[in-house]
C-alpha cells in the first residue's frame, strides 16, 4: 500500500513540474529563454507600424494572415482586404504613428503583443488623432511569424 501511494505521489509530482516546465519555456520573460522571440516580435510590430505609416500595402500583405481581421477604435471589424483597400484609396493614410510600452507573451506557436500608440492621420476615412492601447496576435506558420487578429482601444482623456 505505502508503494502504491508513493508511486502515486511521485506520478502527480512529476506532472505538476512539467506542466511547470512547459509554461516557463513557453511564455519566458525577456531575458529569459525566449527573449530572442520577444525581440523578434517587437522588431516586427515595429516593421509593421512602418509600413503602414508609408501605406506599404505589399509590406502589409505579407505580414497579415489571409484571414486576418481588426477591430478599430470605433468598434468596427475590417478583414485584410478591407484594410489592404484603404491604404489604397487613401482612406488610411497617416501623418505619424508611434508605438510604446510594447509587450509581448509567447505561447507556443502564438504570440500576443499589447501596447500604446499615439496616431495623427485618417482611418476609414476619418479624421483621427488619438491615443490608445493595442493588442495583437501573431502566430508562426512555415517558419514566419504573421499577424492574425488586432484590436484598438482610443484612451479618454
């Protein structure tokens, strides 16, 4: 009996530390494991922010999934033709874009990106200058990361 419960005990102790294992070598901070990752990301979030402060749509193209989809700060859902079109047509267009606090968590094949960002130009052609948060989600396929999903929140002030 006391074999029984000692191998019983050793089973759920060995579970627990590579689950452990598993969420740290997954979701590392910078600096640690995986901090090549988050640099990685955040160079593309860069990149990205890049190109559409140029209009780069073929930038943009390539770094967005096929099903991507975003939601703007005004609650309004785009998919990437939507909003490859409005770079365009001029609909998008900005006069500056910067990005700060970026934060990134990864997941596995996945990896979710927050962040500010204060922006002067048109979107959907409106008229906007505004700051706000941001998250993204990327995920990895055939060796690049590419952006799947964004969502915008403007800060009231």
């Amino acid at each position: 009996m006391k074999r029984i419960l000692l191998v019983v005990f050793l089973t759920i102790v060995a579970g627990t530390l590579a689950v452990s294992l598993a969420k740290n070598s997954n979701s590392a901070a910078p600096g640690q494991a995986g901090g090549s990752v988050q640099d990685e990301i955040k160079k593309l979030e860069q990149e990205r922010n890049q190109a559409i402060l140029h209009g780069d749509t073929a930038a943009l193209d390539r770094m967005t999934s096929s099903d991507y989809t975003v939601i703007d700060q005004w609650g309004q859902m785009h998919s990437k033709a939507q909003v490859l079109d409005g770079f365009k047509s001029g609909a998008n267009k900005f006069e500056s874009r910067e990005l700060s606090d970026l934060s990134v968590r990864v997941h596995g094949n996945t990896a979710v990106v927050t962040g500010g960002l204060t922006i002067k130009g048109t979107e959907n052609g409106k008229a906007n200058s505004s700051e706000g948060r941001f998250t993204r989600v990327y995920v990895k396929e055939k060796g690049n990361w590419i952006s799947i999903a964004n969502q915008t929140t403007t800060i009231v002030k």
